[in-house]
C-alpha cells in the first residue's frame, strides 16, 4: 500500500449524504476558490433554514426589530408633540391684573390691551371676561362661580405674530411697567425650557433603549452564528480540504443570516407601524374629548415617524448579516 493510502481523509466520519450536499456546493467538484455557486445552494447546504434555531432567530429578531420601531416612533411622536405645545406657548403671553387696593380692574384691563396692540410684533390682544375666568376657575373651585365677589386675577391673553422675535416680548414688558404698574407679564418661558428638557430625555432615553436592542440582536447572532458553524463543521472542514476560501464560506452564512434578519425585520417592523396606525385610528371611534383621545392622539407619527421604523427593520438586518460574517470569520481561524 502507498503512502498517499495513509494519508487522514477528511471525509471518514463523515454523516451519510456529505458528498450530496458537497455537489451542491461545489458543482463539477472544482474548488470554491475558482468560483463556487452563489444562488443560495450553498447557504442552504451548510446552514438549513428550516430549523428550530432560524426559526428562534428569526423570532428574536422581530422582537427586537418591534422594540426598536416601537422605542423610534415613541420619540418621533413625542418630539413633535413637544414642538407643537412648545410652538403654541411661544405664540402666547398672558398679562395679569391683580385686584386690590382700590384698582379699577376693568380700566387697567383695558389699558393694558390697548398697550399690547400698540406694541409692533403683536397679533392680538384680548382679555377674558369673567365667564371665562370662572371656567378656567372650576376644576379647582367648582362650576357657578361668582369672579366678580373674589380677588381673582384678571388675564389678557396676547399672541406674537409669526415674525415677532424676543424684542417684541421685551418692549411690551417694558411698555407694561412703565404704563400700567398693575400688571404682571409672563410669556410661557418657563413652561418652554421644561418641554424642551423633557424631549431631550425622552430622546436620550430613547436611544439608550436602542443602543441595548442592538446589543441584544448582536449577542444573539453571534451565538446563533457559532452554533450554526459548529453544526456544519465537518461541510466547513471538507470546504477547506478541497480548497474553498474563508470568504466564500462567510458569504455563504451572511446570505442565510441576511434573509433571517430580513424575515425578522419585516415582522417586527411591520407590526410596529400597525400598532402606531391603529393608535392613529382608534380615536374616530371612541370619540373625541376623552382621556384616551388625548393620549392615543399624541402617538400619531408623520411621515419620518414611519421612515424611521422601516429604516432600522432595513437596519437590523444589515446588522445580522455582517455580525454573522465577522462572527464566522472569527470562528473559521479556531477551525482551520
């Protein structure tokens, strides 16, 4: 007997059906490295999709990919929920008469609104009635209220026109002090800072819960990735006797990894958008004015809202296919 006879085959030991799935991958028996086929045998020759694992991954993905789009497009509505409410405070003032010490309330009403209209940059000025003030006195005071037996403070409400900047605040608080000494001028900037604080943390803590997503869906296609190489290592094996290159053999796996992650993205992604529409929808038919109204209607996204959710379901794929690359890469120096 020659020498070559004693020479380790690779193929001993080999599963039954090996060389059938290696015809797969290498047709006419030449090596990868002259070419290899790229239309899908060979992914579905080393890694089956129809498996517990790919389906696990695939579930795992389109949790991941629904949080994300869920976490995306909770940011989204609240930015422009808070844009909105802050738009409108910036395009009101109020000034407030306080009653007391002799003062003609209805004459330093008076005097301040035809201030404000004097003051250029401002659209209009009005004072509410007593009516008014009584309604926005019931939620505290009760309904029936009589404003004109309390020392209740008397407001006009003053909007900037759109071109009006802060000079326009400036020189009406100024005009205020120096003509009507009763009055109190507060222009929102407060409760402004406060939406404008409280978006910034929505968004901060939006993408931390992003950042952990990602790090989830990373760890769990590295681990799928590792388990997928280790079943196929004697296919890896043999791919490598016959001459095949680890990029072809990486390739193979993104290809498979790629259409989980897209599988995964579609479902997660798609359902996070479905979630957002009927949050849209449902306040048609519940009515409008009730506290369901209001909360469903802030999550109402725009057009970048449900950009943003196709974007990282595109995204999470894209991530699953070049971790299981890299991972495969990794995993193919301890095997070659």
């Amino acid at each position: 007997m020659s020498e070559a006879h004693h020479i380790s085959d690779p193929l001993s030991g080999a599963r039954p059906g090996l060389w059938a799935r290696l015809r797969a991958l290498l047709p006419g028996g030449r090596a990868a490295e002259a070419g290899g086929s790229r239309h899908g045998r060979g992914a579905r020759a080393i890694v089956p999709s129809a498996t517990v694992t790919g389906g696990a991954l695939v579930a795992v993905v389109a949790i991941m990919t629904f949080l994300a789009g869920i976490t995306i497009g909770s940011v989204a509505a609240v930015r422009s929920v808070a844009s909105e409410w802050t738009a409108d405070i910036a395009r009101e003032t109020t000034i407030q008469i306080k009653p007391g010490g002799g003062l003609d309330v209805e004459a330093a009403l008076a005097k301040a609104v035809g201030v404000a209209k004097a003051t250029p940059g401002i659209a209009e000025a009005r004072a509410l009635d007593t009516k008014e003030t009584a309604r926005l006195l019931e939620p505290w005071l009760g309904s029936g209220l009589d404003v004109s037996s309390l020392p209740v403070p008397r407001l006009v409400v003053v909007t900037l026109a759109p071109d009006a900047g802060p000079d326009t605040v400036e020189a009406l608080r100024a005009a205020l002090a120096e003509q009507v000494p009763s009055a109190s001028f507060d222009d929102h900037r407060q409760w402004t800072q406060r939406l404008s604080s409280t978006a910034r943390a929505v968004v901060a803590i939006g993408l931390a819960v992003l950042a952990l997503v990602a790090a989830a869906t990373v760890l769990c296609v590295v681990f799928a990735t590792r388990a997928a190489v280790d079943a196929a290592r004697s296919i890896v094996e043999v791919l490598h006797f016959v001459g095949a290159r680890d990029g072809f053999i990486a390739a193979e796996f993104q290809h498979h990894f790629l259409a989980v992650g897209l599988k995964g993205g579609v479902l997660g992604g798609g359902t996070a958008m479905a979630v957002f529409f009927l949050a849209s929808t449902l306040p048609h038919w519940i009515g409008s004015g009730t506290p369901a109204d209001t909360l469903l209607g802030a999550m109402t996204l725009d057009l970048r809202g449900y950009g943003g959710i196709l974007g990282a379901s595109v995204l999470v794929a894209l991530v699953t296919a070049v971790t299981s690359r890299i991972t495969v890469y990794r995993t193919l120096r301890g095997i070659s």
